[in-house]
C-alpha cells in the first residue's frame, strides 16, 4: 500500500491549487482525478482580477495566457427589462482585468503544473472508499477501471467539488426531492451579440445567467433555472435558453443569432453556501466542496484557487511540525478557524444578495440604485471577495 503525506481527490482549481503549493513545500502528494483532462466543465469560466496573483504564485501565469483568453474589462448587470449596471474589472486587482477562459484549457494547464511541481497525478480514478481507523480517515480506495488500490496518507483533502465524494462517504445524501429546485446549464455558442470585453450577467423570473467571451471567438453561456420552468421546457436546454433566459430584453438581444458549438452541460444545484471544511479526522475540504458561492459573483474561480492555497499552508505548517507537537484535532480547528476568517463574511454578503434578488422587482430596483452611487456599488462588489487580496496573501490572513 503506497503512503503519501496528503492524498487531494478532484483535480480542479482548487485540489490543483492545494497539491501545487503542497508539493513545492515538499510534501508528498497524490491527486487522484476521476475524469481524464482535459475535459468540460460547467462553469461560467470567467476568472476574476485577484486569480492573476495566485496564477503567479503557482508559476503557471505564462501557461494561462499562452491559452489566449478573452479580456474583459466589466461586468454588466442586466435586470429583465434591460435596465443595466456595471461593475469594472479594475475594482479588483492589479491586472484591471478579467479573463475569459474554457475550464477544459485552465484546469488543464493547473493540473500539469501540479505534475511538474512534484504531485504524483493519477487520472480517470475515483475514490470509492475512504480508510477509517481509529475514528479518523487514512486514506482512500481508487478505482481506476476495473482495479482498485487503497492509498494512505497523513491528511486527505476533498476537492471534488460539489459532488463532495469524500464528505458523503461519511454522511450520505438523504435526497428527500427527487426534483431539485435549480438546474444549471452551460454551452459554448458562436455568433452572439455579448458586448467587447464584457461579462453579462442577465436575471429573470427564477434564475439568472451570465455570458461572456472565451479563447477561440466563443462565448460562454452559463445560467440556472427553476426546475419547475425547465420541466415546462420538456428538459430542453435550448428552449430554457429560448422561453426563459430570453425573459430578459438584452439576453433576447445577445442571443437572438447564437449557434450552439459545443453540446449543453446540465447540472442539479442543491443549494448554495457553506458545508463543513473539517467534517472528520484527516479530512479537510476546499472549493466548492467547502463552500458553493454564487456564480453571479464572478469569484468561484478564485476562492477556488484561494482555499488550496490556504489548505495547503495549513496542512504544510501541520506536517512541518509533525504530528508530536500538533494533533489531527488541532489541525481540523485551525483550518476550519482560518477558513471562517477568510470566507465567512463573503458568503453572508452573497446569500443576502442571492434572497434578496429572487424578489420580484428587486432586480430593476437595486440596478437603479447602485447606478446611482458608485461609491456603493464599489463597496458591495468588494463585499463578494472579502478583504483585499492584492496586498496580502491567503496564508498571511489565516494566521
């Protein structure tokens, strides 16, 4: 049985993040990612300003822009009868500028830097146990075809975003509706109208999407929908896209001549918010097993990138100790604390901003609001990234 220092299962911004900065520290580190890259994801695939000093710190800067991703320099909020707000991209970091990049190119080029940087990459593996002993967790079973290994390992960190498939090992779903309420969908379309250099975002009865442009000339739309609406569309993307999305005047403009290029992703949302960073001994979680934030907020990406680095520091500072001097119970306490300083406040910003939208009107009301007062508007979009990331790092904050 192969022993690791820390086994990362999901190979994602966030376990990619964790297992680079992990392993320049020189621990040893197994990322265990159940798909074979690179691949599709759903996402909006836009990268805020503050990811570029994380690209930086990972050494993978060059990488991404090698990838020619889209530039975009705001973000517009439309409400449904095109009244619109915009927040510029140079309220975030130095760069003053967003990118517009596929999760297939990004998270490519974020787990080849995890390889080079030392992490043994094991693809098309999925963990289907985890190894209990003595109430906490050692390690993991691999299946990879039709053979399954058990590894072990000091800390294992569950990066499998919002699947959560280590989490659920030790408190399995209990799905009480079999009829999600939101279903999100995502495809890449050729020959809209979205505007040079912008991210829109549109709201609309029961959901909201947002589309932008990526590398090659494609847009990416991504947007969520009621379950109830998309039953009504006979589960038909490019009707909800059609009858629902189009609910909104400027999305009914931007869309009106788009040509799917790649086919529809669809996925069920359970909900948004925080679960539990440190649900036992050994095992830790990061990105959207830890916390889904709201896509509008255009920052999955970076505190995706944000809580690998942060896992990663405290696991490091925790195997640089050595278990003598620091236990397991310690180490689930300091991360679930450092975790709470840095996001906790951010996510009570969004879930305010998530109720509040859904009522009807409030959309056209707030745009109008916050357009008014940019001073407002600038202090709310802080809000949805914490405190700033530009003049210090994760690690300096948790501790």
């Amino acid at each position: 049985m192969e022993t690791y220092d820390v086994i990362i299962a999901g190979g994602g911004p966030a376990g990619a993040s964790a297992a680079t900065h992990l392993a320049r520290r020189g621990a040893r580190v197994l990322l265990a990612e159940q798909k074979k890259f690179p691949r599709p994801k759903l996402c909006g695939e836009f990268i805020s300003p503050e990811c570029a000093r994380h690209f930086e710190r990972l050494a993978v800067a060059d990488q991404m822009f090698a990838a020619r991703p889209a530039t975009l320099a705001e973000t517009v909020f439309y409400s449904r009868n095109g009244s619109h707000v915009s927040v510029p991209s140079s309220w975030f970091g130095s760069t003053g500028l967003a990118l517009g990049l596929s999760r297939a190119e990004m998270d490519e080029r974020l787990l080849r830097r995890a390889a080079a940087a030392g992490a043994h990459v094991l693809e098309s593996a999925s963990v289907s146990d985890l190894i209990m002993e003595e109430g906490r967790v050692q390690g993991v079973k691999l299946k990879q075809g039709s053979t399954e290994t058990s590894y072990r390992a000091a800390v294992t960190i569950d990066a499998t975003g919002r699947a959560r498939a280590l989490t659920r090992h030790l408190s399995p779903r209990r799905n009480h509706s079999p009829r999600p309420p939101m279903i999100a969908f995502k495809a890449h379309l050729e020959e809209t109208q979205v505007a040079d250099a912008a991210c829109e975002i549109y709201f609309y009865r029961g959901g909201y999407g947002g589309l932008s442009s990526v590398e090659n000339g494609l847009s990416n739309l991504c947007f969520i929908a009621s379950a109830r609406d998309v039953r009504a569309c006979g589960a038909d993307a490019d009707r909800v896209m059609r009858e629902v999305v189009c609910q909104n005047l400027r999305a009914r403009f931007t869309l009106a001549t788009a040509r799917l290029h790649s086919p529809w992703l669809a996925v069920s949302l359970e909900g948004f918010g925080r679960h539990e960073v440190a649900a036992a001994k050994g095992l830790l979680a990061i990105g959207d097993a830890a916390s889904f934030i709201d896509p509008f907020t255009g920052s999955g990406m970076l505190m995706a990138l944000e809580s690998g680095e942060l896992a990663a520091t405290t696991i490091g500072d925790y195997l640089h100790a050595g278990a003598q001097s620091q236990s397991l119970d310690d180490l689930r306490v300091r991360y679930a604390a450092a975790y709470q300083r840095v996001f906790a406040a951010r996510l009570r910003v969004c879930s305010f901003i998530r109720r509040a939208a859904f009522i009807p009107g409030f959309a056209e009301t707030a745009i109008r609001i916050f357009g008014a007062n940019e001073r407002l508007r600038r202090r709310l979009a802080r809000a949805t990234r914490g405190r700033t990331t530009e003049t210090y790092s994760v690690a300096e904050r948790a501790r």
